[in-house]
C-alpha cells in the first residue's frame, strides 16, 4: 500500500473501496487508509455524487466502521444547495449505508427524503431503491411521513409488482410497521401480491418480517397469514429458521388473532428437538411461550422444553419486566405445572423490580398469583406487592359496549335482574349477573377480540377457568356472532337468552 494516496483521483478511491466490498475481500487497512485520506482533504469537491455514495456503501457492506469518514461525506452532501445531480440509486444507497452503519445524521436523511418527496414521480427508482430507501428510514429511526407516503402511493399506483423480489416486500412491509406509519392501502396490495405469489425464494427472514409487520401495524389479511403458514408447515424442517424468526412467527399469528394449528405445531416441534435453547434471546422465550398461551395452541412439551432452559439459566436479570410477566402468564393460561420455575427467587425478582411493571404486566402477575395460590396451593405474591396488583387488576376500564346494553336489555325483558359489571371475589368484572332459580350465574358478551377464529382465546379461557374454580360462579357466553344473527328480531334475542340460561 502506498505511503500515501495523493494521486488517487476520487473515482480511484471510491472504485477501490468499493471493489473490495463487492468482492467481500477484508483489508481493514486499506479501508482506514482511504477514509483517512478522504477525511484529511480540504474539500471534497472533485467528488461526483456517485464517488460518494459509493464509497460510504462499501463500508457499510464490508462492515468497516470510519466515524469521521461518514460525518464528512454526510456533512458536504447536507452543504450542498440540491441533490438533482444524484441519481434514484445514489440517493438509496446512501441513506442504506448510513442506517446499515448504524450513523447517526438526521440532517442527512431529512435533505434526503425532501429531496425525494419534490420529485414529480419515482419511476426512475427500482423497486430494490424503493425498500432500500424506507428500510433506512426505518432501520435509523428518522421520521419523515410525507417520504412514506410518496412512497407507498408510488407502490399502489403500479399496475403489479411482479419486479419486486421477496425481500423487497418483505422490508418494504417490515419498515412501515417499524416506523409506526398507517397505510392500509399498501399493506393491502403488497399482501394480496404475495397471496397470489409462488412463496418458494422466499427466505425465514421473509416470512418473520411479514407476519410480524402486518401483526405489528394491526392490518387483518388473513389469505396472507393462510399462505405463510401453508408455506412453512410444508418444510421438511424448520432449521434455517433463527430463533428470533421462529418467536417472531408465533407472536405474530397470536398477536393479530390468526389461527393455523399446524403451524404451531410444527415449530413448537422444532423448538422440542432442539438440543438446547441457547441461542433464543430471553425475550424469544418469554414471546414464545406468551404467543402460545394466547393463542390458546396446546403444546405441553414446548413449554417443558422452555421452563427447563429458564431453570438452567439459574438467573432472571436477563429477562425484562414485561417478558417476566409474560411467562408468568403464559403459564399460568397453560395451568401446566412448573414449580421449579417459580421459585422463591422468581417471585423476589418479581418484588426487586415491582416498580418496572406497567398496569397490564400486574394484570398478568395477578392472575398468575390466583394460579399459584388459589389452583396450586403455592407461594404467590408478598402481600404488599400483590394488593398492589390486585388493585390494577380491579380497576381494569370495564367501559359497556353496544353489543353488551343490547343483550342486557333483553335479559331485563325476560323477566331478570342483571348486575352489570359485577366485581367477584377474585376481582374478575362480569359483565352481567343474574340469579335463576337461585343460582347466581355470570353472563359474558364475548365480542371478537375473546376469540381466534371463533375459538376462545387464551386471555378469554384463563378467565373462564379461574372464574368457576375460584369463585365457583358459573359462566354463560353470548358470543358476538350469535348474537348478530338474530339482528333487531328481540323475540329470538329473548328466546336465545332463554335456552343459552335454562330459564323459563
């Protein structure tokens, strides 16, 4: 290597860095020396938009970090007075280089997106501009809503998408959701794209972040949910799937009430056959046991398998709050015995970090509670940090909906008397409460966030069970769909209401 590089032109210096990074041939020295050579330069004039934004692509794919190097180039581009002179791919690239990098340099991207959102039209970016360029936006967290919506109304606008690969759906999706941006019209004609694709070339990562962005933004498509699962159940095995990809899959299908038992199985087998969990992150445990529990999919030794590798971790500063909650309830929903996991250091962990916990984290620690001491007979909360949670769980919002003054009214026609929102022992809220033939029974109007594919969920069951072991009160369901058959015609209302409670 040269002493120095004073007769590299910039088009020399970018075509070399960015040769090795296409190549992926590591030379670490050579990276450092050209970016302190281009750092040392008065100016940076003789540089082309292209020199640049090639030269910072390099580093960012062959992982060479050049702090100086990157606050220069963003600094002369940010200086400039327009960006017309860099063409779509440029412009991609370098906001791709910097989120990749991990730079911080919010004036870059904000001169960047202003500089897209101008433009008549995007025709001139290729669709792999298009990801990469929301993706950075996405991936460094810069806000920048009218980009977004260029963007997505360019995407929408197109006749198909049959030039955009699987990754490029995937992290346009993935970084919507990411970014919190709402535009149901995207996600649904990207999801309709994929439903009517051939998803083999799609890659693990593909179906995590797809699940996971269309979960994430609460978009409902569920051909799409239908097509991922159908795709992975089909597998051979599931080991090119990462544990994080795995945990992202499960919580996606529980998370946007998406039903598909095969799918479930399957990695709740793959999981089982592992040697150990070693590689799941505390978080992919806690999410995964939590999807499993809510989604009301029944796999006992999924759930042996994740309690045994928690035991043999030996410590729970690794878990946050909320996975900690989380496991608590998840296993709790399961009612599948697990005593050597809640252990006197468990619930200590619990009283160490009691001021963490957000209102639905001692929900859930209060129902766990009721489990360990009402339905197991064992050590639950210390007294003072489970009145706390007692109290949040009590105070719950138990605002009436439409649907439940409607079959209230009609219980009141038929001749009872319903207390609303009835508060019982273990301070669950019913929403009614009549007494037949002097029997006390509770009546619930589940609407359709008690239910996965009209299957009670997790949340919904775990009520039921601890409401008649606990207070012993019987429980009727008027589910949402049954009740909506029947319309405006009170009479079947009023006879339904008579069947489902016995009463004459």
């Amino acid at each position: 290597m040269k002493d120095n590089l004073k007769t590299f032109k910039p088009q020399d210096l970018s075509n070399t860095v960015w040769a090795y990074a296409t190549a992926n041939n590591q030379h670490t020295g050579l990276f450092k020396k050209v970016g302190d050579e281009i750092v040392a330069m008065d100016n940076m004039a003789s540089f082309k938009p292209q020199n640049l934004a090639n030269i910072i692509w390099a580093y960012a794919t062959a992982n060479e970090q050049h702090i100086g190097l990157f606050k220069k180039i963003a600094k002369e581009i940010v200086a400039m007075d327009d960006l017309t002179s860099f063409k779509p791919q440029n412009l991609a690239n370098t906001v791709w280089a910097y989120a990749t990098a991990n730079e911080q340099h919010s004036n870059l991207f904000k001169k960047i997106g202003d500089e897209i959102v101008a433009m008549n039209h995007l025709k001139s970016f290729v669709p792999q501009a298009l990801a990469n360029t929301i993706w950075a936006y996405a991936t460094a967290n810069v806000q920048h809503p009218d980009l977004f919506e260029k963007v997505a109304d360019e995407i929408v606008a197109m006749g198909n998408l049959k030039t955009f690969d699987p990754q490029n759906l995937a992290n346009i999706i993935w970084a919507y959701a990411t970014a919190n941006v709402q535009h149901p019209t995207l996600f649904n004609k990207l999801g309709d794209e994929i439903v009517a694709a051939n998803l083999t070339s799609y890659v693990p990562q593909d179906f995590s972040n797809l699940v996971w962005a269309y979960a994430t933004a609460d978009i409902q498509h569920p051909a799409l949910f239908k097509k991922v699962g159908d795709e992975i159940v089909v597998k051979d095995k599931l080991t090119s799937f990462k544990p994080q990809a795995l945990s992202n899959i499960v919580w996606a299908y529980a998370t946007a009430n998406e039903q598909h038992m095969e799918l479930f199985n399957k990695i709740g087998d793959e999981i089982v056959a592992m040697n150990d969990l070693k590689s799941f992150k505390p978080q992919n445990l806690a999410n995964t046991v939590w999807a499993y529990a809510t989604a009301n999919e029944q796999h006992p030794d999924l759930f042996k398998k994740v309690a045994d590798e928690i035991v043999a971790m030996d410590e729970w500063k690794s878990f946050d709050s909320q996975a900690l909650s989380n496991i608590a309830w998840a296993y709790t929903v399961a009612n599948l015995d697990a005593s050597s996991l809640f252990d006197s250091a468990f619930r200590q962990e619990l009283l160490n970090r009691q001021n963490e916990f957000i209102d639905e984290n001692l929900r859930q620690l209060y129902q766990w509670h009721l489990w360990q001491t009402k339905e197991k007979s064992n050590d639950g909360l210390p007294d003072s940090f489970r009145d706390k949670c007692k109290q949040i769980f009590s105070s719950a919002d138990t605002r009436s909906s439409a649907l439940q003054k409607d079959v209230v009214s009609e219980l009141k026609s038929i001749g009872l008397h319903p207390v609303e929102e009835y508060l019982t022992e273990s301070r669950y809220s019913i929403d009614a409460l009549v007494e037949i033939n002097g029997k006390k029974v509770g009546i619930e109007v589940d609407g359709p966030s008690h239910f996965i594919d009209r299957q009670p969920n997790g949340p919904t069951l775990l009520k039921r069970r601890q409401v008649e072991s606990i207070d012993k009160l019987t429980l009727v369901s008027v589910p949402y769909w049954e009740w909506d058959k029947l319309r405006k015609d009170q009479s079947k209302k009023r006879e339904y209401l008579k069947d489902i409670l016995k009463f004459s």
